[in-house]
C-alpha cells in the first residue's frame, strides 16, 4: 500500500513539474530568447477615406514572444460613420513583418479579416494591408492601413 502512495504521489508531482515548465518556464524563456521587434502597446489605425488619411480607431497590442493577442475599437466606418465596433486580434511577427487575424469581438456576422504590416524601421509605425469580406461591396476588400504608436 505504501508503495501504492509513493506511486500516486511521484505522479502528482509529476504532473505539477510538467504544468510548470509548459505553461509558466518555457514560454517565460522563449519571450527573454526573442530578439526581433516588439510592437507591444497602443497603436492609432488610420485609413484613407475621400484621398484623405483618417484615424478610424485604436488597437492594442500585447506581445508573447513572436505571438501577439489584441483588440480595437474602430470609433468610423469606412464611409466615415461613427462607430463603437470592437474586434479581438491573433498573429505573429516574422522579421519585420507583421501578421493579424481579426473577428468582431461580439462574432455576429461576417466580419473577420487579416490585417499584415510592415514594421517601419523607427517601429513607431507600420504600414500595411486588411484584407475582409466588404459586405456593401458583397466581396473581398483590400485596403491599405497605417499603424502608429501612441506615446504617452
């Protein structure tokens, strides 16, 4: 029966060992070994409307490593509307470039999309592409965005 003790108990500690090291050490490792860019902080999305840049929102960004989670408020449309949407943002960095996925944080309709950015040379700014599905147009849309950060 002792045996049978020391048997559960080396298991559970075990188990607690490989929960440590794969959900707290190794990923705590990865992002103090990455060396590329880091885009973490807040971001102003601009976007051109009528020939003219405009600020259509803010995004988030929070960054593990190469991984990075975030999320937006658009605050205009694309026809220049006012606007409360929130969206909720998954990707990864490779090199200087940038690569997002995005789905309205509420996920009623249709509304997900990629956005893939270079990171400027400054990383105060990025200059890139969304790329979803334009419900007015009833196809895919690509237009060009910019990133800059916000100092505060």
């Amino acid at each position: 029966m002792f045996e049978f003790m020391i048997g559960i108990a080396s298991s559970l500690a075990t188990v607690v060992i490989i929960a440590t090291v794969t959900n707290w050490a190794w990923p705590a490792y990865l992002n103090n070994a990455y060396k590329g860019i880091r885009i973490a902080g807040d971001w102003e999305i601009s976007e051109l409307h009528n020939g003219k840049m405009v600020k259509s929102g803010k995004i988030t960004l929070k960054q593990k490593g190469r991984n990075i989670t975030g999320s937006s408020v658009r605050t205009r449309t694309r026809d220049g509307k006012k606007s409360e949407r929130k969206f909720k943002y998954r990707g990864f960095t490779c090199g200087r470039q940038l690569t997002l996925t995005f789905e309205d944080a509420k996920g009623e309709g249709f509304d997900t999309g990629a956005y893939v950015f270079t990171v400027l040379n400054n990383a105060k700014e990025m200059e890139g592409m969304a790329t979803f599905h334009g419900k007015v147009e009833n196809k895919l849309v690509s237009e060009s965005r910019i990133l800059t950060k916000v100092v505060i």
